[in-house]
C-alpha cells in the first residue's frame, strides 16, 4: 500500500517511468517532478500537486478531479480519456503547454494562463470558466462549449466550428479571426441586437 503522505518511498524525482493503475487519491505529490513519464488508469482525485514540475508527461485514462494544481509547472502534458473535473488551473506556472483529447473538464477553471494553441479535441468542457485566458489558436474541434463562460479572453484565430453550445461575448473578448459556424455566429449577431436575414 502506498503512504498518502509521501509515496514512492519518499523519492520526488522521476524520469522515464511508467505508473499503471496505482490509486494515489489525495496522495501528497507537492514539488515533486515527474520528466518523460506516463500514467495508465491512474487514481488521483483529490491528490496535491502544487508546485510539481511536469515535462513531457502524458496521461491516459486518469482520475485527475479536484486536484490541486497552483504553482503546476506544465510542459508538453498530454491527457487522453481523463476526467478532470473542477480542477483550478488559474495558478499554472507561465506558458504551459497541455493537449487534452476526449476528457471531462467539466467544472474546471482556467485562469490568466497562455494556452495559445492548445488542442482541446472532443472534450465536455460543460460550465468551464476561462478568466482572462489566453486562447489564441486554441483547437476545440468536437467540444461541448455548453454553459462555458469567457471573460476577458483571448481566443483570436481559435478554432470554434465544429463545437457545440458556444457563446461568447465579443465585446468582453478578443475575438478578431475566431473560427465558428453560422449557427454561432447568428446567435452572437442576435444577442447584440442585430436582426439576421436571408
């Protein structure tokens, strides 16, 4: 059984390494530093992870609800079928680099973090909050966008076409070059007063 208090027989550093179907829920993981590693059906709801360096990591099939991510260091973090419900990204270290495909962030928030060019494909992203995010480029092909909120965000050039109950406000966003269909667009030019014909 592995201590919740600090697990791995205390070590805090790893590298090329392989964890598959541990159950680490609320599992102390603060600092610690995971380099080219991957997680298979990992449990870690509810686990601690402020301040913990993750580089080139790929997650595949975990349980990553309510983790506390502040002060997360994340590059090239890949999550494959997670649930990621009402996690709190708002305190990630500048400039992450993440791809989500097919997870559950439902409930999640993404605070003032540089996502420019972050893939979000088929992933509930039902009543996410982004709060001055910055989402340039971002990818949200096959999303559900449903009850979503963006405020003071950053989505030109996004890609929003094939995504389903999408709103934003454009004049609470920057939106110059974002990517939606006509459904959406009718929708915005309605809620600002326009009358859309033909």
């Amino acid at each position: 059984m592995i201590a919740r208090d600090r697990p791995f027989n205390g070590r805090d550093s790893f590298e090329d390494e392989a964890f598959a179907g541990l159950d680490l829920v609320s599992t102390d993981l603060s600092n610690s530093e995971f380099l080219r590693c991957t997680f298979t059906s990992v449990q870690l709801q509810d686990a601690d992870l402020r301040g913990a360096r993750l580089d080139d990591c790929l997650f595949c099939g975990c349980d990553l609800s309510r983790v506390r991510a502040a002060n997360v260091a994340a590059r090239g973090v890949a999550f494959l079928r997670c649930r990621v419900l009402g996690v709190d990204l708002t305190e990630l270290r500048p400039t992450p680099s993440l791809f989500f495909e097919d997870c559950n962030l439902q409930y999640a928030t993404f605070g003032a973090a540089n996502l420019t060019g972050t893939s979000f494909r088929r992933c509930k992203l039902v009543e996410v909050n982004f709060f001055e995010t910055r989402l340039v480029e971002a990818d949200f092909t096959d999303c559900d966008l449903s009850g979503a909120r963006f405020e003071r965000c950053d989505v030109r050039g996004a890609n929003f076409v094939t995504a389903r109950g999408f709103y934003i406000d454009p004049a609470r966003n920057s939106v110059m070059g974002a990517r939606v269909d006509i459904t959406t667009a009718v929708a915005i030019a309605t809620a600002l007063g326009l009358k859309v014909e033909g």
